[in-house]
C-alpha cells in the first residue's frame, strides 16, 4: 500500500512520452510518480522562489548619490 502524501493531492490526466515513463520505470523503479511529483514540487517551489526574488537594474537603490 502506498504512503499517504503530506500534502492534499489532486488527480491529474498528465500525458507523458511513453519512453520517457519506460525510463523512469527502469531508473526509479515502482513508485517512480510519486518521485516525478516531488521532482516537479520541488521545482515548482524554486521557480516561485526565484521569481520573488528576482531584480532588475531599476530595482536596485542609487548609491553613487
């Protein structure tokens, strides 16, 4: 039986290449959507992060005042 996530879950249709899930099959073995779902947590989690942090010149206080 699989272990409950900690997170709520929504059930998605996600198509995917049939080669790509062969492979993730073969590297992660049973259970390799849980890894493709905190692989994509994590990114998604890191984007958001990066995209609040990021700046532009026109962010930046002129200090040569």
């Amino acid at each position: 039986m699989p272990t409950p996530a900690g997170d709520p879950l929504r059930k998605v249709t996600l198509n995917l290449y049939e080669a790509d899930c062969a492979a993730a099959e073969k590297y992660f073995g049973r259970g390799w959507t849980t890894e493709l779902r905190d692989q994509f947590h994590a990114f998604i989690h890191t984007t958001l992060s990066h995209a609040k942090t990021r700046r532009t010149l026109g962010d930046l206080n002129d200090t040569t005042k």
